[in-house]
C-alpha cells in the first residue's frame, strides 16, 4: 500500500510538472498587455501602451486591420522606432487627409518610366541596375510606393497616404519593362501602373497580352495610352476637324473597351501621348468615364491638381 | 488529492483544446472574480496615462498653429479627465477658433477670386481646409471652381439651332455635330430652348479666324512702340475674339489697358480708369497699385465734399468707389457719416420725418446711425412736450382751439402722448358744452 501511494506521489509530481510546463508556454501573449492599457476615445482614437514585442506593423494588424498601415501609426506619433512602455495614439480615421501643414502640403510625385535596355542609357530608357538602385534607394529612404487607387483616393480627398509617397508608372508597353523591371518591382513588393497603347501591344518591342495579363494578375495595375499614341492635343497635316473628332473618339473609347474586355478589369486612367492634352480632349475624356488623366511634367502633385492633368516626372534614367 | 489531479487534468485537457487563450481566460476569468476588479477598459481608472500629458501637447499643438492636431489632443485629455470643467471650456473655445479662422480665410479668399487673384485665393482656401479639414466651400473652390473649366455654358434662346449656336460660339456653324456629340443631342435633334448645353472650349487652331492672328500681332507691337494704346487695344480684342488662350494678344491688351488707364487718371475720369484698369489681368504689375491710387484720389475728393457739406456728391463719388469695389471700408464709412450728418441738420431744422428717410439708407450697423435715429426720436418727444406745455398754457388762457392744435401737433410727433390725447378730449368735449350753452 505504501509503495503505491509513493508511486501515485511520484505521477502526481510529474503531472504537476508537466502541466506548470505547458502552461508556461501561455504565460505571454500578443494581445492580451494591451488590452490592460488600451483606451478608446470617441472611436477615434485608441490609446496604447507598447510592450518589446510591439512594431508599427504588429499595431497596424491589431489596431487598423492592416499591417501596411504602420505609417498612420509613425506620422500621427512622430516616431520611427517603438520604445516599451511608449504610449502610443492610434488614429482610427484619416487625420490629415489633404497633407496640409502650417508651412505647405503635401506632394506626391509620379516616376514615369518607358523602355529599358542592358548597358547604355538613352532618352527614354534606363539599365536595370539604374532602376534597381533607384528603387533600392526608395526603400532604404522609407519612401512608401502607392497605388494608382490610392493616389486617386487622395487626389479625391478621401483617403490620407503616407507623407514620403511616391507612385511608379511605365509607359507605352516596351516588353523591356516586363523583362527587366517586373522581377525587380517584385523583389521590392512595389506596386506599378502601366499605360499601354493597344496598337503597340504584341508587335515586336512590345509587350504581348500574355504578359499583359500576367502583370494585371500578378496586382500591377494596366491603363491606357490610348490607340495609336498619336498626338491628341493637334491636327496632323490637311486633317479636318471632323477627322480629327473622329480620331480622338477612336483613340480615346476603343482602348478603353478592348483593355477591360482583356484584363476584365476597370480601364479608368490615361497618358496622354508626349503629354500633351487640350480642353476637346479632357471632355472627351470625362465623357468616356476617364477618372484622371497624366501629362509629362517635372511637377509633383498636391491633393488639388486636376485630374486630368496629373504631372509624370519624366526622363528617369 | 485526488481533487487536485482533478483540476489539474481540466486545466491539461482544456490546453488541448482551446490553446493558450483557452486557459488564460479560463484562468483570468477565475482571477476576475476573485479580485472583482473594475473593467480596465474604462478610462477613469487607468493611471498610465495622464491627461495633463496630452493637454500639454495639445497647447503645444495650438502655439504651432496646428489647431486640429490640438483638438484632437484635448479631446484625449478630456476622455482621460472627464471631472474637469477647465477642458471642456477649452474645446469649446478652440473650436471656436477654428471656426473664425476657417470662415475668415475663406472669405478672403472669396474675395481674391472676384478679384481673380487665384493664386492668393487658393492660399487661402487650403489654410481654411487646414483649420476645418471638411470645409466643403473651400473644397469645392480647390478642386473644381479654381481649375479653367473645358466648357462654357450656354442656356439656349427660343428659335436657336444648332447651327447658329455653332457659329455664334465657334465662329463655324459646321461644328453643330460638336454640341451635339457632348450633349446627348441625337443626329438631327435640336436643343429646347431654355436648356443649359455645354460648349468645349477649342483652342485657336480649330478656329479658322478670317484675321491673319501672326500679322495682327507684329501689326499691335507695332503700334505699342508708336504709343498707340487705343488701337494696341482695338486689335488685341479683335485676336482673341478668335483665340481666347493667345497669351501674346493678352500681353498686349494687358499693356494698352494698364497705359489707357493711367492716362484717364491723370485726366481724373475716375469710371474710365477703373472701366480700363478691370480689363488688366490682376497679376499685372502694378496694376492694383494705380487702382489703389486711383481710388484714394476719389475717396479724397469724397472726404473735401464731406467738409463742404455736399452730401449728394459725397454719396455719387463714394457710390461709384463701390460700384468697383463692395467691400471698400473708406467709402461705406463717407457715405454713412454723410446720411448722419445730413439727418442732425435735419434733426436741427426740426424735420424729423425727412430725417428718418434720410437715415433709413444708412446701414443700420453703424453707431453714428444707430446715435442719430435715436437722436431724432429723442428730439421729437422734447418738440412733442414743447408743443403740449404750449397747448396747457393756451388752455389756462381759456383758448381752446389753439390748445387742441398744439396737443395734436404733440401727438404727431409723440403718439404714446396720454396726456395730450386725454387733454384733447376733454378740451373738445368744453368746447361742445359751450356750444350748447351758446
């Protein structure tokens, strides 16, 4: 009888062992230090006490449901690091959504890229290694590359973006692009917009629409420089007016149409070709459900722009 | 002991199931309750967090001019310390602030776009976005009536065609299909009359002008060198009549209007200039300085009328100011100053009726008027007493007539007068009894 109660002792003891043992495992946890200093004011705002564990993104997955917002957390705070202990203010609503500040507001430029090519730079190309450096040099400068939704939100005063934003377009549909800055753009996880002029696509420099589609798939975005890329904003040579109406309804309604019939999504900007635009063509545009519209300019561009002449930053070599 | 193995093996198999945040609410709960604390979530009892921490930021905020940032602030403090009375009364005061602020900038810059002063109006539009984030005005100003607009409107008259719109707007009754295409307007179908149709804008290279528009440039330098403003002008106009956007025609129209209008100041023709200087585009160098001068020269002239007691040239010269400016103080303040002392003369010659017609075109917001209305109230009612004490004095005298006239001249001018009124009655039924007796 005494040796069993001594064995029964001995599993006891072991039991107790290995429950403090797995029970230790759930002395941490993720969420549950905040919830013993989280306030909401107003729904607002939340505040938050950090513990070691805590990043802007783990707060932003927490707070805002989306880890890519860290930002909203950084700006609002005026903070790059996390300190423990820190107490944090978690705006649950775009605080500022025009970027306007005491001294100016905020501006966001739009980096348009066309071909590229293996060693020499030209006019309108650039190297891979140039344009890898370049978006090496974003990512290392905490410039955050924005959607071209994103970019309309904010021209539309909707939606706030981080102060250092920046959106990266390619022009035309050169298969270069694919080849060289598709694998980089990835590697980066950087969104990008490309404008296509349909005549180009599948021709011999040219992108085909496999690859066309295979970008739209992989989340980049594909917009429209319309038709031909002829010139919208003149007559060419002994063209009338009613030719050249006819023509500016092709080049702005047909590309439009086919892109959405191929990509089955919406096409709902344009580039206009050499960036040149006049009143007839911005009409048009409206007209046709054009959202916005990018000319060729070294501006960058505030929330109150026209849309439809938002400024690319061209020759980026 | 065989009751700990018990609990020990729920907390074990509990672990299997639910995991980690099985067994910690399992177990919290448990705690909870044993210790009934309060809820943490509740901001009276957290201590981690003091409010006077984010005021602090908060004024910190509104030192820097960052006025919502500083809201925002105070209404953490505020949650944080509900018991105070002091950070209501500084939201409440704060956004007060805003308020004006936001209100006052957009005024402003209202009035720098009437002015066409765009570049000075959006300064002021974002600096109202700024205080109050969901300014629609000032919104509707930065992102739709601030940019050229591709159309023009035009709200068609009875008996119009498509045509005829076309070659009024175009120059060319053959881009009829134009107006058509941009609105709605099926192929033969013609606009009701009353109907606003929008008209794009087309640059002059789609207009065919019968002017040669390179000729009549180098035609208008010309006459620009010879000192020409008038016939510099003449042509100018008659470029852009075909070619709204030809910067090099509005240059010179720019140029003749600002010398035309300079000349008619010097001349004095105070209309003329502001006529010719309104024609000048606003970021024209020194074309709101001459505007300024030109209108200081006339208010002057206003101010000497003043002393001379000319009132009616006063308001003519004074009206004219604002006719080209609304918001000018200096003539409101000459015009007004004219009605009161036009109204004391009065109130002196006793013609208090004529006085309150003449202060009835004053602004009412003024103190002079405000002072000279009451003053001719108070003036009648002392007339009013003068003419009763004259009617007591007619009736100790036994001269009823006269008495009834003085106490009704009494109530023409005070009219709350008891005294007179019963006076008059009785005076009146007297004078029936001495009939009778008579």
């Amino acid at each position: 009888m005494q040796r069993s109660a001594n064995r029964m002792k001995t599993i006891y003891g072991l039991i107790f062992l290995l429950s403090l043992l797995l029970l230790s495992a759930c002395a941490t946890d993720t969420r549950s230090h905040h919830e013993i200093s989280e306030i909401r004011i107003n729904d607002d705002f939340i505040i938050v006490t950090t513990t070691a564990k805590d990043t802007p993104s783990s707060l932003a997955a927490e707070y805002l449901n989306d880890p890519s917002k860290e930002w909203v957390i950084s700006e609002f705070n005026h903070i790059k690091t996390l300190t423990p202990g820190q107490k944090l203010i978690i705006p649950l609503f775009p605080f500022n959504k025009s970027g306007l500040k005491p001294g100016g507001y905020q501006t966001v430029p739009v980096l348009a890229y066309y071909s590229f090519s293996e060693n020499k730079p030209n006019k309108v190309s650039i190297t891979q290694g140039n344009f890898k450096a370049q978006m090496k040099y974003l990512k290392e400068n905490n410039y955050h590359v924005i959607t071209l939704d994103q970019l309309l939100d904010f021209l539309d005063y909707k939606e706030q973006i981080p102060e250092k934003s920046v959106v990266i377009t390619f022009d035309d549909g050169w298969s270069s692009a694919y080849d060289f800055a598709f694998p980089i753009l990835k590697e980066y996880g950087f969104p990008a917009t490309f404008f296509i002029y349909t005549d180009f696509i599948g021709g011999g420099k040219a992108m085909s629409w496999k690859q066309i589609k295979e970008l739209s798939e992989a989340g980049f975005d594909i917009q429209c420089q319309t038709k031909t890329h002829r010139n919208l904003a003149t007559l060419k040579k002994k063209e009338s007016f009613k030719e050249y109406f006819n023509s500016l309804e092709m080049e702005i309604s047909y590309p439009k149409k086919l892109i959405e019939k191929k990509l089955n999504k919406e096409c709902k900007c344009l580039a206009y070709p050499y960036g040149l635009t006049n009143n007839l063509v911005i009409a048009m545009l409206k007209k046709h459900g054009y959202r916005a519209a990018f000319t060729v300019d070294k501006k960058s561009n505030p929330f109150f722009i026209d849309k439809y002449k938002i400024s690319e930053v061209t020759k980026v070599t | 002991m065989k009751k700990l193995f018990n609990i020990y093996l729920l907390l074990i198999v509990l672990f299997f199931f639910t995991g980690c945040t099985g067994v910690r609410g399992f177990l919290g709960t448990i705690a909870d309750k044993l210790s009934k604390k309060p809820s943490t979530k509740e901001p009276g009892h957290t201590k981690a967090l003091p409010a006077s921490y984010y005021l602090e930021k908060a004024l910190e905020y509104e030192k820097n001019d960052e006025l919502q940032t500083a809201l925002f602030y105070m209404q953490i403090a505020g949650t944080l310390n509900p018991d105070s009375t002091k950070i209501p009364e500084k939201i409440a005061s704060l956004k007060s602030t805003i308020d004006h602020k936001a209100r006052q900038h957009f005024t402003t810059g209202v009035e720098f776009c009437k002015k066409r002063r765009f570049k000075d109006a959006r300064k002021q539009f974002l600096t109202t976005l700024r205080y109050a984030p969901n300014h629609k005005g000032a919104l509707d100003y930065l992102k739709n009536r601030l940019h050229p607009k591709e159309y023009l409107n035009y709200k068609v008259k009875e008996n119009d065609t498509l045509k005829d719109i076309s070659k009024k707007f175009y120059k060319d009754s053959s881009k009829d299909f134009l107006i058509a295409y941009f609105n709605n307007l099926k192929t033969g179908e013609e606009p009701v009359s009353g109907t606003i149709l929008e008209l794009p804008l087309l640059g002059s290279e789609f207009n065919r002008p019968p002017i040669n528009i390179p000729f009549e440039l180098i035609k208008a330098e010309n006459l620009l060198k010879e000192k020409r403003y008038r016939e510099v002008l003449d042509v100018s106009e008659k470029i852009l009549e075909y070619d709204r956007l030809n910067k090099k025609a509005s240059d010179l129209k720019n140029v003749s209007c600002y010398q035309i209008g300079m000349e008619l100041s010097r001349q004095e023709k105070y209309p003329e200039v502001m006529e010719m200087f309104k024609k000048v585009s606003p970021e024209y160098q020194g074309v709101e300085e001459a505007i300024q001068q030109a209108t200081n020269k006339e208010l002057f002239k206003a101010k000497n009328l003043l002393k001379q007691k000319q009132y009616e040239q006063v308001f003519a010269v004074a009206g004219k100011i604002l006719d080209y400016d609304k918001s000018n103080k200096a003539a409101k303040d000459l015009i007004n100053t004219s009605f009161c002392k036009q109204g004391k003369n009065l109130i002196i010659r006793k013609n208090y009726t004529e006085a309150l017609n003449v202060l009835s075109r004053a602004d009412p917001q003024y103190d002079c008027v405000k002072k000279t209305i009451s003053d001719v109230y108070k003036a009648k009612k002392k007339q009013a007493e003068v003419h009763y004490l004259n009617g007591v004095k007619h009736f100790l005298n036994e001269e009823l007539q006269s008495a009834i006239k003085e106490w009704e001249k009494a109530l023409a001018l005070n009219p709350e007068h008891k005294k007179a009124k019963i006076n008059i009655n009785n005076a009146r039924s007297l004078l029936e009894k001495l009939e009778k007796v008579k």
